[in-house]
C-alpha cells in the first residue's frame, strides 16, 4: 500500500504517516506515547511497524513525543543537524544535511528547508519510483525552492495554519500574533491558497493540516480554497483531534484495530 495518515494535525500535536509498501515512516511526533500509540492503532498501526520517525524541526507539538516513542519501540530517528542540536526533548538520531537528499530502505527522501523560527527546519518530498507525496507545514512564507521541489506530487499535505483577520481580531498577545504572521511563522489560508494554485492538477490528492482551532475555520477555508476544489483530485482536512484517515494511493489500507480511546488534549 502507498498513501497517507494523519494522527493529528495542530498547535497541540503533529504526527503523520507516509507507507510505501513495507516502508513506514512517521513524520513527526508532538504526542505522548499512550496519545501516539492509540492514534496509530485507530489507523491500523503497530508503532514496531515504523521504519523511521523524521523530525521536521525542534518545536514540542512536532518534536516533544520522538525520544519517548523512539526509545520504547527501538525506531531510528533522522533530523537536521540544527534540530538534533536541540537537546531539550533529548532528541538522537541520525543526521542529515537540510538540502541533502537520501534513502531509507526503496524510499528516496528529500528534505525542503523551509522559513521558520528554529534551528534548521526541513520539510519533507518522499518517494518511491514515480510516485511523490509531500508533507509541508510550519513555514512563514512560500519560497521559489518551496514550489519547485513541492511540484509534480501525487499527494501533498500542506499548512492553512490561520485566517489573517480571525488572527488579527482573536486573543493571541500582540508578540504571537507577530510571530505566526512573520516570514518565520506559518502560513495563511491565502498563502497556502497560493501555493497550491500553483501545483495543483487533476489527479492531485490534496490534505490541509495545522488548522488553528483559534484562529481558523471551516467557513475560512471554505472561502479560500473553494476555488481550487475543482482542480483536484480530492480535498480533505486534517483535524487536531481525530487527524485523517489513510488516504491510499495504491493498494488496500491497513485493517483497523479494536477503537482505542484517545484522550481528550487540553487546548493551549
């Protein structure tokens, strides 16, 4: 099976799956390892399945759960070398350079540097022969190099992290408003919009994720990506407490286990 799974997507915690046949990876890890262990079996999911946890970057709602996970079910991790400096979730693994592609088992990775506020952010296009699917969330504005390696997917999971007057209205304090609008922070509905106007095409499966519950909306994205709804294949959110189920590109998803209860995560 090739395709794509969420176990949540949000401020409180990232986790996604990319398989291609035997090869597993888990992108991120921002829950603890009873919310990621009963995430990943609502998914069909045994965590000693996992090949290789990829960290995008240092930040607790994509990097805080990767140590404990890793350790307990003997997964190797690979990062950046700026996000393995980071010591405060005492992350190890293995090191790669941001703009250096490499392989893991039949899967050809390529990392993306992307604009953000920490230490060397990397983004991620995997694949394997012809097919491509890309992850890319957490990213203040969109680069030349962002849309020409995030190109020509077959499945692109992307960032509508806020929209902008909901954000300039909410409660955040003036100094987190500034961060998230930064060229260091996330992008808008507009922005990610954009973006996908760009490489969108008709047999393009399509998932949005790092939705803000604060500041974002179904009505918001409704009104940004309406018009791009045509354009492909297929159009899904990823939320933060339920994440997504598999989206399959080829072959048959993973049978699903007995429903686990996921524990409710306290909004920040």
């Amino acid at each position: 099976m090739i395709g794509l799974a969420s176990l949540g997507s949000g401020s409180r915690g990232n986790g996604t799956l990319v398989r291609f046949g035997r090869t597993l990876f888990l992108i991120d890890c921002g829950f603890t390892v009873k919310q990621a262990e009963a995430r990943l079996a609502r998914l069909g999911v045994r965590p000693g399945d996992i090949t290789a946890i990829l960290v995008t970057h240092e930040h607790a709602d994509h990097a805080s759960g990767v140590a404990a996970l890793s350790h307990k079910y003997a997964i190797p991790v690979y990062a950046s070398y700026g996000t393995l400096s980071n010591r405060q979730y005492s992350l190890v693994g293995n090191a790669f350079d941001g703009d250096v592609p490499f392989t893991l088992g039949d899967v050809h990775i390529n990392p993306v540097r992307v604009p953000h506020d920490s230490r060397e952010p990397t983004q991620f296009v995997l694949s394997q022969s012809a097919v491509r699917i890309g992850v890319l969330s957490d990213l203040g504005c969109v680069t030349p190099h962002v849309v020409e390696q995030f190109g020509g997917l077959d499945l692109f999971m992307l960032e509508a992290n806020h929209d902008v007057v909901s954000l300039e209205s909410g409660r955040y304090p003036p100094v987190l408003k500034r961060r998230i609008r930064s060229d260091l922070g996330h992008l808008s509905n507009g922005q990610s919009a954009e973006l996908l106007g760009e490489v969108a095409h008709d047999d393009l499966h399509v998932v949005i994720g790092h939705v803000s519950d604060e500041n974002n909306g179904a009505e918001f994205l409704d009104g940004s990506f309406a018009p791009l709804r045509e354009q492909v294949k297929s159009f899904r959110i990823a939320t933060q407490s339920t994440g997504m189920p598999w989206i399959v590109l080829h072959g048959d998803p993973p049978p699903i286990e007995p429903a686990i209860e996921v524990q409710p995560m306290l909004a920040l």
